[in-house]
C-alpha cells in the first residue's frame, strides 16, 4: 500500500506553469459532464457549437473534429440532415480531379472542421505572432495544479473538470473595464491565465455576441440568457465533447463493469473462504 | 519442490501427449500440485497479478499497434484516430495507459514484498537478479511507449532521457546520436522506439519464465522466513493458492477499472494532449508518476554525469540486496529494527516521489539531497550492518508450529492434520460421501 501512497503523492501535481498556478484565479463551475453519472447536455452542446462556430472558429481551428460526429450518439446529436446542411456551408479543397486541377467543393459530413488558416505561419501573422492553439484536445490539454491534499481527494471525488474549469475561468476572467483594450504590450490583462498576467487574445466573449437559435422559437420558457457566463459554461461543454466525444459510453460501461466485479468479487471471496474452511493457515 | 511428479494422466490422449511433449504434465507440476506454504498472505499474490497485467498488455498492445503509425507526422493523429474513429479504441488506450501505470503499482508492492520478507535470501538471488532484471526491462517498455503518442512530455521527456547518455565520457556523444538516429529526437528515433516498445515485452515474457522457474526450484517463501520442513507446512497449489490469486486479481482490477472509466487520464499529464513541438519546452518537464523518485535522484547532484550514475546506482543496488544484507533471519516479522528502517525507506521512496514532481532548486533540492543520501545508507551501511548487530526475535521452529500455535490450537476451522490434502469434506475433491 506503500506503493499506492506513492501513487497518491505523486501523480496529480500538475506540474504546468506551477508557479503562476497559485495566483491563477479558477471559477469551479458544475458540469452536466462530472461524477461517475455525467453526461453532455445535447441542447447545451448544440448551443455550444454554435458558439464555437460563430466566436471560435474564425481564429482556432479543431482539426480532429469531424462534421460526421455531431450526428453520432453521445454529443450534439444534430440530425444528419442539419449536419449535411451545416457541412454545407464551408467549402473544402479537393481533388485532383480528371484534368490534375485541385478544386474547391461544398463539405460533406465525412470531412473534418476546415481550419481557419492554411498554416501556423499564417495563423500567427494574422494574430500579432501568437499562435490560435487547436481546440481538439484543449479541454484535456489545460489543468491547474491543485495542491495537496486535495488532489488525494480528487482520486475520489472523481475531478476531472481542470481543463473545462480552467477555460471557463479564462473566458470570463479578464479585467473589468479594461476588457476590449489591450495594454501598453499590446495584450490583455486575465487573472486565470496560467501562463502569465495577460494573455495576446482579446476577450472573445460579450453579451449578446450570439443569438442562440432556441431563443428564437415560440415557446419562452427555453430561452436562456445571452450573458458572457451563459456562452462561456456552453462552448465550455462543447469542447470537453470535443476532446473527449465518448465520455457517456465511458462512465455507462464504468457502471456495468464495477458492478460486475463487485459481484464477482464477492462470489470469490465467498468461495475462498470455502475452499480454505478446513485449512489451517 | 515437492520431488518426483505425481501427474497420472487419465485419458487416452493425455498419456500419448505425455510420451511425446509432456507440457500438461508441466503445467500440472507447476499450477496444481506444486506446493506453497500455508500462511501465505495477500502481498504473495502480486505475482500472478503482475502475469496477468503482463498479458493484458500485450493484448491491448498488439491491438493498439493495429491502428498506431509511427512516424512524427502521423503518431499524434493516429493516436487521436484510435480514440475517436475505431471502435472501443477509447477503451484499449486507456486500458494500455492506465495497464502501465497499474504494472508498477503492482511491481512495486511486489519488490516491497520481497525486501520485507527476505524472499531475496539465499537460496532465491537468481530468482530476485531476475526480478530486477524484468523491473528495468518494464522501465524501457513504459519510457519507449509513453514516447509513442508523440505528445509534449512524449518528445521532451525522450529529449532529456536520451541526452543524459551524453554524461560518459568520451563515448557519450556518439552514443546518443546512435541512439537518436539523427542529431535530436526526431522520427528515426520514435520509429525505433516504437519497434523496440513491440519487442521488449516479449523479452519480458522470456525472463519472466526464467523467474517463475527458478521460483519453483526453491519454492515460495512465507511470512515467518522459515523454510518449509515436511508436507504439515504446504498446501497443494490448486484449488488453495489460485483462488486466492483470483479473487486478489479481480480486486485489483476493480481499482484499475475505476481509473481506466472514471479517471482515466488522472495518472498521466495534461501536456501530453498537445502535440509534440521541438521550438516549445513546457514549463516543467516530468515522467510518469512511476518514474518520479529516479528522476529526484538523477537531479539531486548538479553534476550530470553524477546524477545519471546515482539514477543507475538506485537499480544497481537493488542487485546486490542479497549479498548486503547479512541478517541470518530471513523475515522482518522477527526482525524489530530492520522492520522499522523498512518503512522509513519506504516513506523516503514516496518523499523522492513527491521531490521528483517538484523543480530541483531551494528547500526542494535539499529535501531531495538528503532522502537520496538515506537511500543509499540504507543499502550500503544499514542492511549489512543491520544483520551483524540486530537481535532478532524468537522464531516458530516451523510454519506449521506458527499456524497452529505451540500446543496445536489452530487458526484454522477445524483439524490441520491434513497436511497437502484438504481435511473439509465439503471442500475436498475427492470425497464422494
């Protein structure tokens, strides 16, 4: 069991940019995603994505992402025909056709997200050098160190939300005030950034920014509000689907296989005790 | 060992592949017959768990390797194409990744075992210098696989594991070059590490035998260190000692399986989702949680060649126990002060742990200095000394006279008398009324 405390101690310091961790400002949010019976919210995704599509996707680009998986269960679940619709309306390279010529055509579910820029070279220059980072993976790719002993406590607690926490705090962390300038070094001043004080990307998010198209049917009761927060925790969620598309089948299988093995821990330990009732030992 | 083989085949076919490859008789000499002590607890089982998560290994690594391609370009891709695209591909990552971690885990409560007990005393230092043996091959298998997904700590870690070969002199830098491939971790060298990572498991498949083998040569040994004296002490392999090993197996995967469904990526580092970039270091570069004490010590000294001697000297040390350690008791049950100096060791393993996940400089730096000092005094000063001036504690004169108590009340249920057979009715095989 030594072994296991060793485990304990070791495994969860995070050991990113340790030292501005501890004046990085997280906001713990609760997900529809955590705990051992999580799952994605599918209108929370829909609205989600369309965020992403609308605010995100002008500058990041999410390169593992397929048109295809909106349809699939366990994410936004759009019906394929939204998703042949929403596909549409990007253009793609392809080819070479019959003549050797590449040619642009209308994207199918099949293809990937097409990514804003052809390459970091240009996504830099169009972003005063900083590179756009992918946002595949990036609700796995970012955590803040949590310090002893709660990271013990996360091993049961089942935490896994550093990324979505941390990104939820980003987006609604900028400074008051000073939130559509940037500063004399041209970035903008966010106590949750880990990597510094200010970070090169304006705050993306604004009231209002997006119209979400459930806010638009007949029925009032489902309009949600259309705050900084409300854009934040959605497109939040849409990027922990993102990097993780089969967090439900996950957790389910979870259950089936921990009561499986508990049963079948408990048969064992009873027919051991069996076996050995006889036997000194 | 028991002597002679007591294996009669029943059926036709049995004794014709008997007169031509006797390997049920081996299997049956081995795993059901063979003897083992009869006060063997739960910290014994860790070998068969060790086998088992060797397999499961191997298993989800041929079929990982199915879909993985690696070469710089592809690797991340197609790490990110096995999660998302092929089916139940999210489960065989994670069972590898966390299989990896829990094979340490695992390894290390069984080197543990061994160092309480004197399982590595005479006449066991062949099966022990195998064990040591496979703890570094596991050590390259994880380091060459966690390069493989080509991620952050996949390329940087490689990038400082591989330089600190540059400390020889002389052959150092010429060394490394060979080892890369190339002039930096580049794609000769995660395509060599991949070829390597398929192989060496196999190689550990090899030695493992070796192991058990040497084992059955001079059998088990047993909580009190008392070598078995007559048929009284053991009980027959099969049906005693293999459910224990199930049931402690299927415990231990109820902890794998939590991490692999609930916390699957807690033991790994976020870093690592990004994909692998030459231009960028991250802030701190760390391995695996298994690695971190060895790592502590690689930097607890500021010269490279030092720290890269210490590193090795750590596992070194662990192949001369047998010879350090003088004590002519074998188990730390009736030896009070090594007891005690067991578990300060083993609080400063976990310390190193800690250290390693921590920068090298300040308080930090210290702390480490001082617990990699503790390491080795404990080795090279304590174990010798240790058995020429410790008196230990009375021993049983057998195992038996330990399970039964000197006046033959037994902690059993009822009569022990029956040796290797089983005295319950109900749970003897053999009994028809």
């Amino acid at each position: 069991m030594a072994a296991l405390a060793s485990a304990l101690f070791a495994a969860a310091f995070f050991t990113g940019p340790a030292l501005a961790a501890a004046e990085v400002v997280i906001k713990h949010q609760s997900w529809t995603f955590s705990g051992p019976f999580g799952t994605y919210d599918n209108q929370q995704l829909q609205r989600g994505y369309q965020v992403y599509r609308e605010v995100c996707s002008g500058c990041h680009s999410m390169n593992y992402v397929a048109f295809r998986n909106l349809y699939e269960k366990g994410g936004p679940e759009f019906s394929e025909d939204e998703v042949k619709a929403l596909a549409a309306q990007f253009e793609v390279i392809d080819g070479p056709n019959e003549d050797g010529d590449m040619f642009e055509r209308p994207a199918r579910p099949s293809d990937r997200f097409p990514a804003p820029f052809a390459n970091a070279a240009a996504a830099k220059a169009s972003n005063n050098g900083a590179l756009p980072p992918d946002f595949s993976l990036i609700a796995k790719a970012r955590a803040v160190s949590r310090g002893f002993p709660t990271f013990v406590f996360d091993i049961f607690t089942q935490y896994q939300e550093g990324g979505p926490d941390y990104i939820y705090s980003l987006l609604t962390g900028y400074a008051e005030g000073s939130d559509t300038e940037p500063n004399d070094e041209g970035v903008y001043a966010n106590h949750s950034f880990i990597a510094g004080k200010a970070i090169a990307m304006a705050p993306p998010l604004s009231d209002g920014l997006v119209t979400y198209a459930q806010n638009g049917d007949e029925d009032p009761d489902n309009d949600l509000p259309e705050t900084v927060d409300q854009y934040a925790k959605d497109v939040v969620s849409f990027l922990m689907w993102a990097a993780e598309p089969h967090l439900e089948a996950r957790k389910a299988m979870g259950l089936k296989v921990m009561i499986f093995l508990f049963i079948f821990a408990g048969l064992l330990f009873y027919s051991k005790k069996k076996v050995w009732a006889g036997i000194a030992h | 060992m028991s002597g002679p083989s007591s294996y009669n085949p029943k059926t036709g076919f049995g004794r014709w592949i008997d007169v031509r490859l006797p390997l049920p008789r081996l299997m049956y000499d081995s795993f059901i017959a063979y003897p083992v002590p009869r006060n063997l607890n739960y910290t014994y089982t860790f070998g068969s768990i060790l086998s088992v998560m060797l397999v499961a290994q191997i298993l989800t690594g041929v079929v990982l390797a199915m879909h993985y391609t690696a070469n710089t370009e592809l690797a991340f891709a197609s790490t990110e194409h096995i999660m998302r695209n092929v089916n139940y591909g999210w489960l065989l990552r994670y069972m590898h990744g966390v299989g990896g971690s829990m094979f340490f885990l695992a390894v290390y409560i069984h080197i543990l075992r061994g160092l309480y007990y004197g399982s590595y005393k005479d006449p066991r230092e062949v099966l022990w210098i195998l064990g040591v043996i496979i703890f570094l091959l596991m050590m390259a298998t994880a380091f060459m696989g966690y390069v493989l997904p080509w991620g952050q700590m996949s390329f940087w870690a490689a990038t400082v594991i591989t330089n600190l070969f540059s400390a020889f002199p002389l052959i150092g830098e010429a060394v490394v070059s060979w080892l890369w491939g190339g002039f930096s971790v580049d794609n000769p060298t995660l395509n060599r590490f991949f070829s390597l990572h398929y192989l060496l498991p196999f190689m550990i498949v090899g030695v493992v035998i070796l192991h058990v083998w040497a084992l059955h040569v001079s059998g088990q040994t047993n909580p009190t260190g008392i070598s078995v004296k007559s048929e009284q002490d053991t009980v027959r392999f099969t049906p005693y000692a293999t459910i224990k090993d199930i049931f402690a197996t299927v415990l231990f995967f109820i902890v794998f399986a939590y991490f692999i469904f609930y916390q699957p990526n807690y033991l790994g580092h976020p870093d690592n989702y990004i994909e692998a970039n030459p231009l960028v270091t991250p802030t701190h570069i760390v391995p695996e949680w298994y690695f971190l004490p060895f790592y502590a010590i690689l930097r607890a000294v500021p010269s490279k060649l030092g720290g890269v001697m210490l590193m090795f000297g750590a596992i070194a040390v662990l192949f001369v126990v047998p010879w350090l350690d003088t004590s002519k008791v074998r188990s730390a049950v009736y030896r009070p002060l090594f007891k005690q100096f067991f578990w300060i060791l083993v609080g400063v393993c976990i310390l190193l742990g800690w250290l390693g996940s921590k920068p090298p400089e300040g308080g930090y730096l210290i702390a480490t200095r001082i617990a990699t000092v503790w390491y080795f005094f404990h080795f090279i000063i304590l174990l010798p000394l240790l058995g020429l001036f410790e008196t230990p504690t009375p021993r049983p004169a057998s195992i038996s006279e330990s399970v039964l108590g000197e006046d033959g009340d037994s902690h059993g249920d009822s009569d022990p008398g029956g040796g290797a057979q089983p005295a319950g009715a109900a749970a003897s095989p053999q009994s028809k009324g």
